[in-house]
C-alpha cells in the first residue's frame, strides 16, 4: 500500500471532524442507566467543498482519483485548527524550553489514565509558555508494523478537553479524548504542527462537485473514517 495521501487543505466552505462512538445505554428497573463503550471511537470527517476554480477543482479530482475509493488511505485533519489556538500562526521563531528551535514535536511523551478513567497526556520539552487549548490537537506518528501496511508512516490523534501550559521546563499535561489508542507505540512521535489521523474515504458519502463553464465547482463533499493499525 502507498503512503498515506495528503488531502487538500484550503478548500472547503464547513468541517466536521468528531468523534464517531458506537456505544449501548441499558436502562435498569431500579432507574439506573448502564452504558457501554462498543469497540474504540474513531475519528469522523466531513469538508464540505466550497466554490472553487479551475486549479483547485484539479487538485481534488486528482486527490479522489489517486485514493482510489476505499482502497488508499489518506491523512484527514481539522482542517480548521492546524495548529494551537494561542499559536494559530505557527511556531516560527518559538524554542524549546532546553534549547533549539522547535519543530511543533515533543522530546518525548506518556500518558496516565486517571481513576475517573480520564486521559492524562504529558509533552515535554517544548516551548515554555506554550499554551494548549480545548479544542486542540495533540498527533502522534509512527511506522506502522502490521503486515499489510508495514514500514508505512501512521498517524493518530487526540483532541484536548482541558488545557494547560507549558511550565518552564517546557512540560505540560493536559486532558484528551479519546484515549490514545492502544496501537500507538511508546515511540511514537507526538507533535502539535497539523495533527492528523488516517483514514479510509467512505466512498457512498464522498462526491466531486461539478464543474461549470466557467471552470467553477461547488458543492460536493469528502467523507472519511479513521483507520487505526499498529
């Protein structure tokens, strides 16, 4: 299998990108309700494509033509929070806490499950007063081993739901969801520069607008689902 494909970035008049949950609620008699999780959630993601010219309407026929359906995997993002919110510009000119020029990767990375079965995500050396947000998003990448896809560049993704920042030794822990999957490996790369997950296109929701004579297109939309290997 080919690399993951990078979509287009800067075409779309909406985003969603949420979490898809398969989970069961079971009322009892004693008026208590009992939940549960059915399988891990993935990652979902809908760009709805704006008006667009002639280049661009190449590029996205060039980027369904090359994923061929279901059948190449590519890397969806939010396409809407590329980076932090407190750093929406990038991270030109930030570094790290212990020294050097920071490239948007953590030196190094670990998550505590708390008791109330919350995700506890800890970077270190980064910036010192690096702030992260609710709503941001924490990437890490690896080369997946699995047979099918072995030696492939893999990525996952959290999204934080408490924030905090950088202390100045540039060490932050902040609150995620989901978990971190159990297919990320301990030496993943965590990074904050565009983080993104892979994922397969959903072929029955993905559709290319048309284009008109004037070589303007509008409409349509790319559907994916997050594909999570080890």
């Amino acid at each position: 299998m080919k690399e993951p494909i990078e979509m287009p970035t800067s075409y779309f008049a909406a985003v969603h990108y949420e979490l898809q949950r398969v989970d069961y609620a079971a009322p009892e008699g004693g008026g208590r309700v009992a939940g549960v999780q059915a399988g891990f959630p993935l990652w979902s993601g809908v760009w709805t494509i704006d008006v667009v010219g002639r280049d661009q309407s190449d590029a996205l026929r060039a980027f369904f033509l090359e994923v061929r359906g279901a059948t190449r995997r590519f890397l969806g993002r939010d396409t809407l929070r590329p980076y932090p919110k407190a750093h929406a510009g990038g991270f030109a000119g930030m570094n790290r806490a212990g020294g050097g020029a920071f490239d948007g990767t953590a030196d190094a990375w670990s998550e505590t499950i708390a008791a109330d079965g919350d995700s506890e995500v800890t970077l270190e050396n980064l910036p010192a007063g690096l702030v992260l947000s609710q709503g941001d998003y924490v990437g890490f990448t690896w080369e997946a081993t699995e047979s099918a896809v072995a030696g492939l560049t893999w990525h996952a993704c959290v999204r934080v739901v408490a924030g905090g920042t950088a202390d100045g030794a540039g060490e932050v822990t902040v609150t995620c969801e989901p978990p971190i999957p159990s297919a990320v490996p301990a030496e993943a790369t965590a990074y904050l520069n565009q983080p993104a997950c892979v994922m397969a296109l959903v072929i029955d929701q993905s559709n290319l607008p048309a284009i008109g004579r004037g070589f303007v297109a509008s409409g349509g939309q790319i559907t994916g689902i997050q594909d999570i290997r080890a």
